[in-house]
C-alpha cells in the first residue's frame, strides 16, 4: 500500500511556478514516499497545491512529468459528491462505488447496512442524491469511502462540512482504519484535527514541500508562518 510520488525536475521555472504568460507548476519537484500503514496529514495555505497533489495520486488527474506510484486499492474523498452520480440514489451509488473498488456486489452487500448506519441516512437511502444536503452527501461519501475496505484512505477538507458529532465519528474511524495497518492521508485547516490524528504532517506551500516530519513541529511552523505574532506553541486543542 505504499505510495510513492516523484516529480521530475524541470529546468527554468523560477520560483513564480510560471513556465509563461498563462501556465504554471502546481506542483513542482515534488519527492515524496509513504510507507503502509503511515497516517499522514496535508496542510498549507490556500493554493499550495494540496488539492492537485490529492488528485493526482487518487489517479482522477495526470501529473504533466514524473510518475506515481499507489500500491493498493484507493478510496477519495476530496470534493463533496466525489464519485457519485446525482440521478442514481444513495443505494445505487454505494453498490457503484463498491465496483470501482473492485468489489463484488455480494461483499458490498455484507457491508452496506454498516454503511448506511454510519451515514445516519436510512430514511433517504433510495432517495436521488441530487436531493441530499452537502451534509448528507458527505456523510454517505465518507461512509462509503471508509467502509468498502480500502487500502488507502485520502480525505480531503470535506469533513468540515459535517456537524461536530459526525466529525468525531469520522476521526474514530480513520484511527481504526489505521490501527488495522491501511494508510491515511488526511487534508484539513483545522489543526487539533491533525494532531489528533497524524503522525506526521507535510507541508505544501507554492506547490513545493517546505518541509515534512512530527505533526507537533510542522503544524506549529505553519501557524507561526502563517501569524508572525504567534507563539512556539499554539493553545487550540482537540476536547475529546
């Protein structure tokens, strides 16, 4: 389940990320290795290329140069509705969803009750999902993505949508997905999020990584870079 992302170095982008008047890098120069069973958090700023890294090993884009490498079946949830198709109802996005994940339609059975209980939806299971929520929709998103036995997870800020209940219901989740040895990489601005979670945390600004290592340390590097007034150690912390 091991990911393995490099991106081939490329003479003459200067540190704008622009090759020309209207491109330029999203990501550059980017050489990064997870090892199996690894929780890993994402952060920075707005357009650092989070959501384009996210992408890419998700196959849903093609990097421009570079390759990468996903060992394992890969589960996304980057956007609310990713994966789902709006005229088809809750039930017959999870069974769809199951076979992307080259799942039988009898394993997606065993686990579909198990599903439909954690998104807390029962009542609008065979409704189309163009009539769900965002709140609802990422429930079932989530509920899907986590249940149909991935061997990597990757959730983007999504999350945030769902109330605080469904949130904490989502962390003890993805901290059971990995207690059983499958990989995270989690994506959010909110911090006790990460550090409840993530072991280690990357860091991503202009599309480079600045740097990786202990949650502890790179999410208070962000917070100072991002408030040059803010101290060694920040007082926001995740109440159980």
């Amino acid at each position: 389940h091991e990911l393995d992302m490099k991106k081939e170095k490329t003479s003459g982008i200067e540190q704008s990320r622009m090759i020309n008047n209207s491109e330029f890098w999203a990501l550059h120069n980017v050489n990064l290795q997870i090892p199996k069973g690894e929780v890993v958090g994402l952060i920075g700023g707005n357009g650092s290329g989070k959501s384009t890294l996210l992408k890419i090993l998700s196959r849903i884009t093609e990097p421009s140069s570079g390759k990468v490498k996903v060992r394992g079946k890969v589960a996304s949830l980057l956007e609310v509705g990713t994966g789902f198709h709006p005229e088809l109802t809750g039930r017959e996005n999870i069974y769809i969803n199951g076979a992307i994940l080259g799942m039988t339609r009898r394993e997606v059975t065993a686990k579909f009750d198990e599903i439909v209980e954690f998104a807390g939806i029962p009542d609008f299971i065979d409704t189309p999902i163009k009539r769900y929520s965002s709140g609802m929709t990422v429930r079932l998103g989530f509920a899907v993505a986590a249940h149909l036995d991935p061997d990597i997870l990757i959730v983007d800020e999504v999350l945030a949508v769902g109330d605080a209940a469904f949130q904490k219901k989502c962390l003890g989740k993805m901290e059971d997905i990995s207690n059983d040895g499958k990989t995270i990489i989690f994506v959010s601005h909110q911090m006790p999020m990460i550090e409840k979670l993530c072991k280690d945390t990357l860091l991503l600004k202009d599309g480079i990584i600045q740097t990786f290592g202990k949650t502890n340390d790179i999410v208070n590097l962000y917070l100072k870079s991002s408030n040059p007034f803010c101290k060694d150690q920040h007082t926001v912390k995740w109440l159980d």
